[in-house]
C-alpha cells in the first residue's frame, strides 16, 4: 500500500519556506489529519487544553500565534515530537467521548463526507485509510505539500459543511475552525496511523452503524 504515498526524503527537493531558518517542504507529502465538529468539545475543556499546549510550544521557542508553527514543531527532534503528541491523544480522547450531537453517526450524513474524500482521489490527492467518527474525522492523505494540504482540507470542510447543513436544514457553523496535521515521516508511523484509524470505532465502544471505515486496499 505505502507505495502510492511518499515520506520525507532528505536526497529530495526541498522547498525552503523562510530563508533564515531550514524550514522545509515537499510536494508529494503525506499526512495524517483530524478536524472535528464545532460542538464536539466542551469550551472549557478546550480552553485548558489550548493553554497548556501554547505553553507547550513557547517553552520550545515556538509561537503558537504563528501561521506557520506546525514546521517549526516539525523541526523539532524525534523526542519532543512524541512528547507533542500528548496533546493529539489528550485531544483524541475527548473526541471519543462523543460530546455534541454527534451527527455523523447518521449514514446519509456521513456520506457527504465520503464524496467529498474520494472525489479528487487520484486526481489531487492519494486518499488513504479513513473514519468518518460520529462527531470527528480522521485520515491520511498523501501527494501533497503543506499549502495544497492545508487548502484542500478547507475546501473539504467548506463544501461538507454547506451539504450537511442543507440536509439537516440549517445554518451557522459546522465544523470547528482549527484542524490538526501530524507529517508522517515514514512508513512505520504511516503504519500506526493505519492502525490507529481502525481501531479508533473499538476504542470509542462504537456499534457498526455509528461510523464508517474505509482502507485503502494494498497496492
């Protein structure tokens, strides 16, 4: 499977994205990705997890006011990366708590999603293994660097959010704002992120119909 996606390659070209410092990007990146409802998270609980993740990066020199922080993390060694993903998992644990109304458990919902994912697939973007969680989606993708990345993980949330609204007949704001990217660097921590994406439904105590699980077959 993992010969369809790419991971960072020292030999490769790299775009330098501020001269000053060796910040880097490559087109053909993959990522694993969350972005989540907008009731999905108390804002209490949100708040605190915020701060102490802000003060987190400001204790390794990085401004989490900036654009651009996830490269600076990503510049960071191996150690305080893994440190970092206390707050994923922190976050990730809330999310499967299923706070809010959990609307993508219902299956005519969570399908605007899938059409979103796999319209461009091949085209823009390798899509790779999927859950569509009920209030939470996770994924990897690969093909792409960061801006495309992160613009096309806008237009997902942008044109999903319309079509749901319109199913559910509503308005105002679907998902949360801020959506949260790990570069995956290799195919060991590409294969975790597999792992973890299907077992996520298990860990919730989730019954089949309340998510849906796609995996990409092996090529």
């Amino acid at each position: 499977m993992t010969a369809s996606f790419q991971f960072f390659n020292p030999a490769a070209e790299i775009t330098m994205t501020r001269g000053h410092l060796p910040h880097w990007d490559q087109a053909h990146s993959t990522y694993f990705i969350t972005w989540r409802t907008a009731d999905s998270i108390p804002r209490d609980v949100w708040l605190r997890w915020r701060e102490d993740r802000d003060r987190w990066l400001l204790a390794h020199d990085i401004n989490p006011s900036a654009k651009d922080w996830r490269i600076d993390l990503e510049m960071l060694d191996d150690a305080a990366r893994d440190d970092f993903r206390q707050f994923a998992r922190a976050l990730e644990n809330q999310l499967d708590d299923c706070h809010g109304e959990c609307v993508l458990k219902n299956s005519v919902v969570a399908c605007h999603v899938v059409e979103a994912l796999h319209h461009f697939d091949g085209g823009r973007y390798v899509l790779g293994d999927y859950v569509i969680m009920p209030n939470h989606v996770h994924l990897l993708v690969g093909g792409l660097a960061r801006d495309a990345m992160l613009k096309q993980v806008e237009s997902w949330k942008k044109w999903t959010a319309l079509k749901i609204n319109q199913c559910l007949q509503r308005s105002g704001r679907f998902w949360q704002d801020e959506s949260f990217d790990h570069l995956v660097r290799n195919e060991a921590s590409f294969e975790k992120f597999r792992a973890y994406i299907a077992r996520n439904p298990v860990m919730a105590g989730l019954k089949t119909d309340d998510f849906v699980l796609w995996q990409r077959a092996e090529t």
